[in-house]
C-alpha cells in the first residue's frame, strides 16, 4: 500500500508529517529518518482494526479489499 505523507520542517526544530488521507494521522521527529519511523508507526495502528470496530452483519457477505 502506499500513502502520501507531507514531511515539514518545524519552527522549533525537527519535522512533522501528515498523512491527508488519514484524518488526524500526524507525527513528528528530530530528523527526517526519525519523522518518517513514527509516521509509518502511526499510520500501522491508525490501520489496525479495532474490536469494537468489527461489524457483524447477519445474512451479509463479508469481503476484503487489498489497496
């Protein structure tokens, strides 16, 4: 899967990133490779479901997407 992550400089140093496409999905770093770590780290358990999350329909087809 890949996402767009906007890596920015801070005004007190270091970097934040921000994932558009995932409201609210924002870290922050010393340096870039830092940044990036924690973003991808944020982004893995934004992604991970949640058991209250998983919905049970009676009588309905349950699929996967792969994006």
């Amino acid at each position: 899967m890949k996402i767009k992550v906007y890596l920015e400089s801070s005004e007190e140093g270091g970097y934040t990133a921000i994932v558009p496409s995932l409201p609210d999905c924002i870290s922050e770093g010393d340096s870039k490779e830092e940044t990036l770590r924690n973003i991808r780290e944020a982004i893995e358990l934004y992604l991970e479901p949640v058991e209250d999350d998983i919905l049970s329909i009676a009588n309905a087809e349950e699929l996967e997407l792969v994006i």
